[in-house]
C-alpha cells in the first residue's frame, strides 16, 4: 500500500464548459479549505496546463477521468496523471483486477502520492440502469464486489454513493482509506441527474472521508458561501 497525501473533505467538482470561467471561479476559493475536481468536460476542453494551474495554485486537485481501458493504456494514462502533480486519480473497477493492478504499478512507481481509487457504480444509476446493463445483482451487493476487487488489488479507496460509505469502511482498513462520495445534495437542492444522494452531514456520517460536489456551489450566487454552509455542516459530523 502506498503512503498517500491527506484528502480535503470537499472537492468542488469543476464541471464548467469554458475552462475561462474557471480562474474567476477558483480566486473565490480557498485551497486550504476544498480541493478541486477536473473532470472529462473540463479536462478535454482545458488540458493538462489547466490541472497544473490549480496544482500550483496549492489546490488538492483530483483528477476524475475514470480510466476504463485494457492494462497497458490505463498504467500509461495513469502515469501520466500522476505527472501533473495530483492529489487524487481514479479508475473504473469494472476495467477489472489486470487493469487496477497495473493502474496501482503506475502510481506507487510515481514520484508523486496521489491516491489511487476505484469508481464502483455511478451515483446516477439506479437497480433498474444497472440491470439494462446486465448486471442482476443488488445494487449495494454490486458495489461491495466492485470495492473488494479494488482493496485486493491495493488501490486506496473507492468512488461510491454515500449510502454504501459504511459497508466501504468494512472492506477499507486502513486507517486513512478514501471513501469519496460524489452524488452529494443540501437538503433541498435539485438532483439533477443524481439517483443515490445523501446531504453532505449524512455522507460524512456514514462514513465518506471526501465528498464531491459540483452543481450546487458552481450554480449557486455565492459559490463560497456555499463551500462554507457545507464545512460547517459537516464540521458537527466528524
Ligand atoms: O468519479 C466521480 O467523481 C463521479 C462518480 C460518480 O459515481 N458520480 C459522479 O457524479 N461523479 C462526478 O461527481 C461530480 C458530481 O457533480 P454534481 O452532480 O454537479 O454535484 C461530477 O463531476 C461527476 O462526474
């Protein structure tokens, strides 16, 4: 197992189409306080100079492109990542033991110490998505299978919906593991396209060590006021 960086309690998922908007965006913010989330709309748009920014910036920055592909390409995609100075990179488990084996290689050989975790099932899936895919069995069960794959393979967590974070914790003993849980919603916020939510103090509780949230502050008028409702709310939760 890899000796990791911590994680923020909050990545602020920066899912913006014009990566121009996001300096204006990220001056509001403090890196001592939230880490940031590129993703595959943002990444493909701004690049690898953009996650370098924020990295010099001093933002715990993660960098969610899921790698999902045969061994070889995830390793090199991995190193890569591991390149531009991140704090977090994540992989599909449904790419199987060979690829997270070789994804776990390319990162503990990296100079850096991102943690490396698994994405088990997305938080907008539900039974009745997974099952169009062909998997019959339920849905926490899928997860849970997904995430013992991951440990066994020695990655440093999981991506999972807060509603699984406990059974995570069962599975993930080592005493910093990774639980980070996107799908995250103050009560009253609009869903979107999110099926398995919780709010961020019920996340915490069930035991996620960093939430990710995105629409709900980079939509919101005061983008750090909300960062702020958030720490407080789960500040109570730890
Ligand atoms: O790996 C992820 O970050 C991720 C996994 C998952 O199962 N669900 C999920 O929503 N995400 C990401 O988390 C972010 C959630 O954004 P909001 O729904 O706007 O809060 C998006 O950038 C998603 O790509």
């Amino acid at each position: 197992m890899s000796e990791t960086a911590p994680q923020p309690q909050l990545y602020v998922a920066l899912d913006f189409a014009d990566p121009k908007l996001v300096e204006p965006f990220v001056d509001q913010l403090n890196p001592g306080e939230c880490g940031l989330k590129v993703g595959k709309e943002l990444f493909t748009r701004g690049g690898p100079d953009l996650v370098r920014r924020l990295v010099q910036q001093g933002f715990p920055v993660f960098l969610d492109l899921k790698f999902h592909d045969i061994p070889h390409t995830v390793e090199q995609a991995c190193k890569a990542a591991c390149d531009l100075g991140v704090r977090l990179v994540n992989v599909h488990a449904m790419g199987g033991r060979a690829m997270m084996a070789a994804a776990r290689r390319a990162v503990s050989e990296s100079s850096g110490s991102p943690a490396l975790i698994a994405v088990t099932v997305l938080t907008s899936m539900n039974q009745s998505a997974l099952a169009e895919v062909g998997v019959t069995r339920p849905l926490a069960e899928q997860v849970s299978m997904l995430a013992r794959l991951a440990q066994e393979e020695g990655l440093d967590g999981v991506v999972c919906s807060a509603l699984e974070a406990h059974a995570m914790r069962r599975i993930f003993t080592q005493p910093v593991p990774a639980i980070v849980t996107p799908g995250i919603r103050p009560s009253g916020a609009a869903l979107d396209d999110q099926s398995r939510v919780m709010t961020p103090s019920e996340a915490i509780f069930a035991g996620a060590t960093s939430l990710v949230v995105g629409r709900p502050i980079t939509r919101a008028p005061n983008p750090a006021g909300v960062v702020s409702d958030i720490l407080a709310s789960i500040a109570s939760s730890d």
